[in-house]
C-alpha cells in the first residue's frame, strides 16, 4: 500500500511539474528580441530584459557556427522547472521546429547549457547534411562513430537494448564535443592561469576526449566550413616526484611535476592550470591542490606545488593529476583526461607509482557496470616509464591487441589509419616498419620478417598483436593491471 501511495505522489509531482510548463508555454512572453537572422529570443521570465537576451545572442554569435545558425528559429526561457527522458533537466533542443527551451532560467546559470543546446543544433543539421541521418540514428558504423573511438563503451546507438542514459546517448555526446571544440570564444576568460582547472570539461569523463582526437574537429569544421586552427597538443606527464623544500621560510614536501608543451608552436603562450587531488586509502573527503603558471613555445613545462595539505590531512593516499591548457589567442582548451596519470604513493619511500584507474576505490565499478560497461576497455601505455597513450585495447581468439597507430611518432599517433587495401608505414623510434593488412609478412628498416598473428582490423582501426612488439617495434613489454584496465610498459634500448 505505501509503495502504492508513493507512486501516486510522484506521478502527481510530475503531473503538476509538466502542467506548470504548459501554462508557461501559453502566456505571452515577458520580452521578446528577434536577431538580425530573425531568430526569435523570448523570456517567460520577468527578470530577463531585452539586453539580456541580446547578450544570449552575443554568445551564440561568438560560437563558431556556420550556415546553420540562421536555421535557428527560437530561443525560449523560462522560470519553471522542466522534466525529460533523462529526469529534471535545465535545456532542451527541439528539431521539429528548431528551437531552444532553456528552464529554471530565474535560479541556474544557463550561457554553458546554451552552448550545449546550440551544440544539438550545430550536429543535426550538418550530420544530416553530411551523414544523411539525424544523432538518434547513428550506429557503430556511422562515419562520425568511427572516427570518435566509442568502441568498448555502452553507448546507446540506434536499436539498443540498453536504458537511457544521458552522457551515454551519441546525441549528448555531440552537443557536449561542440561546447569544447567550438563554444570556447563564447565564454569569458579566466583571469588567473590557476583558474584554467575544471574550467570547462565534458559530461562524459570515461570516453577518449575529443580533444586528442583531430579527425572529430576536422569533420565538423570541413562540414561547417569553418576556418582551420592549429590544434593543441595533449600535455603528458615527463617527470612527478617529491622533493623536499627546506629554506628559511618553508619547511615541507612539494611534488615536481613537468610536463609536454600543449603549444602548437613556439609562437604560442598559453595558459596552464594543475590540479592534484588526494585519496584517502579509507575514504574521506579528498584533498585538492592546485597552481597555474604562463608558458610560451614548445619547451618543457614545469611547476612544483606544495603538498602539506595532503600529508597532514591524508595518512596514506593516492592522486590524480591532471593538467588543463588554454590559448587565449585562438579560443581553444586542452586537458588531460580523467582516466590518466593516477598514482600509488609509498609514505616510506616518498615514491610515486603509475596505476590504473581505481574504479573500485572511486566507486565507479559497480556505476559503470550497471550502465552497460562489463569491463574497462582502455589500456594505458607507457614508454621508458613515462605515459605516452590511452588506447582501447581488443582480443580476439585469445590474443591481446592494441592499434597500430600508436606506434606513429608524435601527432600520428592520434590521426586514424585506414589501412584497407594499402600497406601502412609507421615510424617509431628512428625505425621504420612497413605492415600489410591480414598478412604475416613485415618490412623493419626493409628487412622482411614474419609474424606470428596478423595485422587486421579491429573495431574502426588497424590493431597489432602486443605479442608482435618487440620484433616489430624493438621493445620490452610488461603487462600490469586488473579489473580496471591494464599498463602496458615499453622500454626502448
């Protein structure tokens, strides 16, 4: 009976929620500006004035957008609450009659979920143009599912099985790509270089971040027509150690911590944030660290922060680094991304180890696993001890692969390979390695060799067998890991 009486109150709930934003709907509005593409801007809320929504419409305009914009017909706002699919929800894109509606506009800070509805906008319309189909009819084999790397997560493509799920729906998944590729501009700068951390970051922490992947920025940008920008670069952790500062002033532990430029050239000086949290091995409130600094080019990039805070208030503990970079000059952010560069720490050495995601101490196991994820599907590489990639790893028959591509120098190991049909060259490391596909054939420095297991295509990708490594590629391998993923150490000579 109280179950009964429980449902009954929260089907009432819903009831009266969705009646009061009828009644919104049918009331005139408070104010109403229409931009110079006739794009109608409406408040249902009496504390937004005309200036208000033209500064809306200033922050689309400083969104990069091509021909698609003027197909916006509507933006409405208002004070009510508004329920979806997903629950309680502050946005919402309607493509029948291409419009916005953002809610509790009185209470909440609605310029991100803009962007993010402007995002839904933006990917329909040049999905369909380039693609022929709407985000909820996207599959595994879509052109833009290839190129984002989605396999091994429970994304909900079309016809699955699976529940609901906000950050797993491609459509989200999109809207969210365009906030951090192209919303950028539309956002006041940080004024601090320390600022930089968490200040813009994706819905979705557990899939590759779209910013290591330049094909998703160039089918979009090639779609839209819009300008090209040199990319930023994923900063990688070189160096993280603690040192002991004793002057006159401070006594006590710091951690040094260098890192690879996210500069695309020497020209460039950007802004950098890092963070450190703490975990406590029982639990507790973690403990958060954080600095910025400017730093121009290419070179290296260097910062020590203080680590008192996490000593004296963590007995022993864990951490999680993660940097972000901004460019002021061409609106554009990197950082690296959550799943990388946690670590065991030893409080009787004072060392720092590499460690894969802690899904069980961080409670995501049993989370993930309830939304469609069985296990972990990224493995985490190391080269001569320092982080080098995240990749989703494959098996088939028993055999472990990881992609080819990884063994590009620098930027490609990051650009997609196709493979089909034509031989692959990669470089890595001074040597050059010639493979076809579903052959057991390969040219090192033009020496034929054999192989044991083929080259072949997993996924959206060309894949190696990690047993073929070290001949193909002259390294030592050591898997590590668990249930969370797994290390893959490489040592060159």
């Amino acid at each position: 009976m109280g179950k009964k009486v429980a449902a009954f109150w929260i089907w009432l709930g819903l009831c009266m929620a969705y009646s009061c934003i009828i009644l919104a709907q049918d009331k005139e509005p408070a104010v109403t500006y229409i931009s110079p593409e006739g794009i109608r801007f409406q408040s249902y809320s009496t504390k937004w004035d005309l200036d208000k929504l033209k500064g809306l419409y200033e922050i689309l305009l400083h969104c990069e957008h091509g021909e698609e914009l003027a197909e916006l017909k509507q933006v409405a706002l208002y004070p009510d609450r508004s329920v979806g699919k997903s629950g309680y929800r502050v946005g919402y894109y309607n493509i029948k009659n291409k419009s916005i509606a953002l809610y509790e506009v009185d209470a909440l800070p609605i310029e991100r979920t803009l962007i993010h509805e402007y995002g839904h906008h933006f990917t329909y319309y040049w999905l369909q143009k380039k693609e022929g189909i709407y985000p909820s009819q996207l599959t595994e084999a879509s052109q833009w599912s290839q190129i984002r790397r989605l396999d091994g997560f429970p994304i909900r493509w079309a016809g699955t099985t699976l529940p609901y799920s906000h950050k797993w729906d491609p459509e989200e998944i999109m809207a969210e790509d365009y906030v951090l590729l192209f919303g950028i501009d539309s956002r006041p700068l940080p004024d601090r270089p320390s600022d930089v951390v968490n200040w813009l970051r994706h819905e979705n922490d557990y899939i590759p971040s779209v910013l290591s992947i330049p094909a998703v920025r160039s089918y979009w940008q090639t779609a839209a027509g819009l300008p090209p920008k040199p990319a930023l670069k994923m900063p990688v952790l070189q160096q993280w150690e603690l040192v002991k500062d004793e002057t006159p002033d401070e006594v006590g532990p710091k951690i040094h911590v260098a890192f690879s430029s996210a500069a695309p050239s020497n020209e460039h000086k950007l802004m950098y944030g890092i963070r450190i949290m703490g975990f406590g091995e029982q639990g507790g409130i973690p403990v958060s660290i954080t600095t910025g600094l400017e730093a121009e080019g290419r070179g290296q990039v260097e910062a020590s922060l203080d680590m008192r805070p996490l000593t004296q208030e963590l007995q022993t503990f864990y951490l999680h680094i993660q940097v972000w970079a901004l460019e002021p000059e061409s609106k554009q952010i990197m950082y690296t991304p959550y799943y990388m560069n946690w670590f065991s720490f030893d409080t009787e050495t004072g060392m720092l180890k590499p460690m894969t995601l802690p899904l069980d101490k961080q409670g995501l196991r049993t989370m993930l696993k309830n939304e469609g994820m069985e296990s972990w599907p990224l493995v985490l590489m190391y080269l001569n001890g320092k982080p080098y990639n995240a990749v989703r790893k494959y098996q088939d028959s028993g055999v472990d692969y990881i992609p080819l591509r990884l063994f590009s120098d620098g930027d490609d190991a990051n650009q997609p390979l196709n493979g089909d049909g034509r031989p692959l060259d990669v470089q890595f490391q001074q040597r050059s390695v010639k493979v076809q596909m579903n052959q057991d054939e390969a040219w090192i420095d033009g020496k034929s060799v054999k192989l044991g297991h083929f080259i072949k295509k997993l996924g959206a990708e060309p894949v190696v067998a990690v047993s073929e490594l070290p001949q193909l590629f002259g390294v030592v391998i050591q898997w590590e890991g668990d249930g969370s993923g797994s290390i893959v150490q490489m040592d060159t000579p």
